[in-house]
C-alpha cells in the first residue's frame, strides 16, 4: 500500500499545476490522495472518469466491470485499443492506467454487481461513480448508497444527449426522488440498440470526474439537487431543481433489482434465415413476429406479426407459448434484448432470434416478400 500522507517528488511533480492552484494547494491535493472511489462501469462513461480521476490523483480507485472490450467499444471507450479486444475491461483498464499514473492504488472487480455483493463492494469506498447502461444497477447502486450514507455521482446518455447528477450528498435528494421506480427495461434502449455519438461520454464522463474532485476537496458547488440535461447537437445545457424526499432517503435494506434484459447472446435460440425460409416452405406451424416499427414493417415483412418492441411488455400475451416463436429485427440485436426480456420475466422458453435479423434475411433471400 502506498503512503496516502507523503507526497514524492515524482509526484509532486506530476501534480504541479494543481498544487499551484492557490484555491487547490497541497491540502487539497492529499485529499485526493487519500480519497477511494469506485467506478461503475468502464464503458463510455467509465473509461474517461477514470482517465482524469487517475491523472489528477484520486490515491485508491475501484474498477467495477464484467463486460469484455470489443471492436464496437472503441469509438467511444478511449481506454481501449484494438489490441484489447476480447479482455475484460477491468484488467484492459488497469493495465493502461498504470502506464498513465504508477502512483495511485487500482483494485479490479471483475463481477456483476448484485444484491449479494453491493453492500460488501461499496462500503469500502468513500465515492461510487455511477456509469452503467442499465436501470437494474443505478437503483442498485442509489440503494446501497443510502443505506451506506455515500454520494453518488451519476451520469447517463442516449443517442445525443446526456445526463448528469450528484444523489444523496449531504442529505440532498436520492435517485429515487427523481425517478422513483425503473421504467420498464423495453422503453429504456442501449447504446447497442439507438446509438450514441463517441465523443458524448466522453463529455459527460468528464463532468463526472469533475464533480467527483469537487466532493472530495470541497471546492465549488457541487451538483447536488440539480439535473444536467446536456444536447450535444446544439450545446444547450439545462439545469432542473430536484426535491430530497423522505419516502425515499430512508431506506434500511435492499430490494429487488431485477435484470430483464441481460444481453447474453450466448444463453438465446437462434435460427438462421435458410432455417426459417425452410420452415415457411414447409408451412410448420410457427409464429413469426416482427417487432420492428410499423413503417419499416410495412416498407418490408415476411408476413409475421407486427408487435413493435415497446408494445411486447403490453402484448406478450399474443406470443405462443406452444409454437416455436420467432423474432424478427432489423439487425438480430434487438430480438436479443426482448427475448431475455419475456424468458426472465415471463418463463417464456420457446422463443427464438433470427439471426442477423431482417438484413441477414435480404442478404440471402433479397426482397421477395413484402406486405400486400
């Protein structure tokens, strides 16, 4: 363990220009030396807190991640290179930030943060930066944290936009005074799924880090009872109040955070377009169901359902249950998504994803079934 109270010259050094700040100084400095923080999540949010949190000091930074570095991570994901493809991101992160900052203390959690092992991760730091793409962990993490009496930094975006705020600092309002419950996991899209410009992450993920260093130093006025809505498109910024409520600072235990939509690939049915081609040839009795928007539905169909994906949690009572059933996107990943959805939510097993969706479909068979 490195001395959290003594400054090196090599440090020293490296942290000159902040120590010279005469608002900031040494004093300042030791504190973030002394400071623990755990990041969750070391994606697009992630990978920049990081980046500044280590370069400013931060002595004791936690790595939250189960997911592994892929090609579609790195237009986003500046910790990564093509030559970490296929490494966890927590051992891909670590090593490079070592090479960036030597002096700071890096511990891995190469896990999926759960009911059974938050309460025992967090509790040994004194920030979480909060940066996951799924609603299952934010609650989770706002949970822990008020249990625990620890701020919260969250950040959040979508296509090009992005949100930022500081939950349950200094009995200010909690996650949940904002948003009370989870909205239902098929009307909050993934970055996988709507897109998101790679240069937006890297934006809020630096306002991250920003208000990070601001609670542990106590500098400035932190983001706390206050919403950041920032649009990228127009660089317009948008501050909200936000209220502290009782009903929901005051909890004592953990709930239940159930993960509809877990993208495991691995554990979904998949048929392939000259499988299902077969199968309508031979008039099987199955159901197809196209759960893509009505006019991409009408411009091209292969004469299933039409069940938009925010109308399956409404619908799902429509899906067979004795028929194989088959899932039809545009590209496969959606199908995915929905597929996880209805088998951990509604005990569906017979449900299956074309693969490569309605693209694979055009690619083999052209269009040669389109809606009367």
């Amino acid at each position: 363990m490195k001395n959290q109270n003594i400054f090196s010259q090599e440090e020293i050094r490296r942290y000159n220009r902040q120590i010279i700040l005469s608002e900031f100084g040494q004093k300042n400095q030791k504190k973030l030396k002394n400071a623990k923080v755990l990041v969750i999540g070391a994606g697009g949010l992630g990978c920049p807190v990081l980046m500044y949190l280590s370069a400013a000091g931060v002595g004791t930074i936690g790595i939250l991640d189960y997911d592994i570095v892929d090609e579609s991570n790195l237009h986003r994901q500046i910790l990564f290179s093509s030559e970490d493809i296929d490494k966890p991101k927590v051992m891909a992160a670590k090593e490079r930030l070592l090479k960036q900052n030597p002096f700071i203390n890096y511990n891995t959690h190469f896990t999926k943060l759960n009911k059974n092992n938050a309460i025992e991760i967090i509790q040994n730091y004194d920030i979480v930066v909060e940066g996951s793409d799924n609603f299952s962990t934010k609650y989770l993490v706002n949970d822990c944290c008020v249990i625990l009496n620890k701020p919260f930094v969250l950040g959040a975006i979508n296509k090009f936009e992005g949100q930022l705020s500081v939950f349950n600092y200094k009995n200010g309002p909690t996650y949940r005074c904002f948003c009370p419950e989870p909205p239902d996991p098929l009307e909050a899209p993934t970055c996988s799924e709507t897109g998101v410009i790679g240069v937006l992450p890297g934006i809020i993920g630096c306002l991250q880090a920003n208000e990070t260093i601001k609670i542990i130093t106590g500098l400035g006025d932190v983001l706390s009872g206050k919403l950041l809505l920032f649009d990228s498109l127009t660089l317009n910024y948008n501050l909200f109040n936000l209220s502290r409520n009782d009903k929901y600072s005051n909890l004592k235990e953990l709930g239940d955070y159930p993960d509809y939509c877990i993208n495991d690939d691995q554990s979904i049915k998949q048929i392939s377009a000259t499988e299902l081609k077969q199968k309508i040839t031979n008039n099987d009795d199955i159901q197809i169901i196209d759960i893509r928007e009505p006019s991409d539905y009408v411009d091209f169909n292969i004469n299933g359902e039409s069940i938009p994906m925010s109308e399956i949690p409404e619908k799902h009572n429509k899906i067979s249950r004795t028929k194989q059933v088959v899932l039809i996107c545009e590209y496969g990943i959606k199908c995915i998504r929905v597929i996880n959805y209805l088998e951990n939510k509604y005990g569906f097993t017979n449900l299956y994803c074309l693969s490569n969706g309605i693209r694979g479909w055009k690619y083999y068979f052209g269009e040669k079934v389109k809606s009367e």
